[in-house]
C-alpha cells in the first residue's frame, strides 16, 4: 500500500530538520527511536551543529506522534522560506538556491521524482512546487521552485 501524499503526522519545523539531521546516519526506524528515547545522540558537526536536546525533549512529550513521523512520514505544521531550503540541505542533502526577492521568494533545485514526492509530503499547506525548466539535467532532476501560494 502506498503512503498518503500528505501524511497526517505534523512535526514542527525544527524538529523536522533534527529528526532528519539523524536519518543520515542510517540506523534502522527502531535504532532512531531508541537512540532518541534513550538521548544516546551523536554530537552534530554539520554546519548546523544541531543540538538534539529540543528532540529528546519533544519525544519525551509527544512520543507517539514522533513515532509515526518515523515509521510513516510526517508534514511539517509550518513551512519558512528559509526552513524549506535548510531541509532540502539537510533531507536530501542538496544545495538550493534561495531567492529572496520581494514578490518572487522560492527555493529552486533540480528534484529527482522521489524527491518531488518528499518535498510535496513534508511540505505544509500554503506551498506550491512549479517547474522552473522541464529539461532533465544529466541525473534527470528537473529544475524546481517551491514557493508560496499567497505573497503578501
């Protein structure tokens, strides 16, 4: 059975960008959980330098919801700007350009199929994707915009 598009888990930003600051390491969704209850934590030397003690805290309290965010995907409850393109960095390990120009702020990178369907799930409502050049690159990531559905 395939997983919803839009899970129904919501993490806050944050906790998002900490909980995927550790999937790099590999462990399996019970080794994550564990080792986050149990606060046993690698100390982050990305250039992030994470401080894992804001999720320890939040499974301490919400562990069931985090839980689910790790065994089934979550959406986060409020996107940033510059949120979206920290957790491209950090998810997918990807460098985005941010664009902060008034009346044209998004984040653009190429995006794999997979990684279209990762940013559209984690993303909160209010976003939207748009293609930005339907030509493949050369790993056949097509240039991506994500940015908001409303400007002010």
């Amino acid at each position: 059975m395939n997983e919803p598009i839009h899970p129904e888990t919501t993490l806050p930003q944050w906790h998002a960008l900490l909980l995927e600051s550790l999937k790099r390491y590999g462990w399996s969704n019970e080794e994550l959980l564990r080792k986050i209850q149990e606060g046993d934590l690698p100390k982050d030397e990305s250039k992030f330098q994470f401080d894992y003690a804001d999720l320890i805290a939040y499974a301490r309290e919400h562990a069931d919801t985090l839980e689910q965010a790790v065994r089934r995907g979550y959406r986060v409850k409020y996107n940033t700007l510059r949120g979206i393109h920290s957790w491209i960095a950090v998810a997918l390990r990807r460098d985005a350009e941010l664009v902060l120009e008034p009346g044209a702020e998004a984040v653009v990178v190429p995006l794999s199929a997979e990684e279209t369907r990762r940013v559209v799930s984690m993303l909160s409502t209010g976003w939207k994707l748009s293609v930005a050049d339907p030509t493949p690159d050369a790993d056949g990531r097509v240039l991506t915009g994500i940015e908001p559905m409303h400007r002010i």
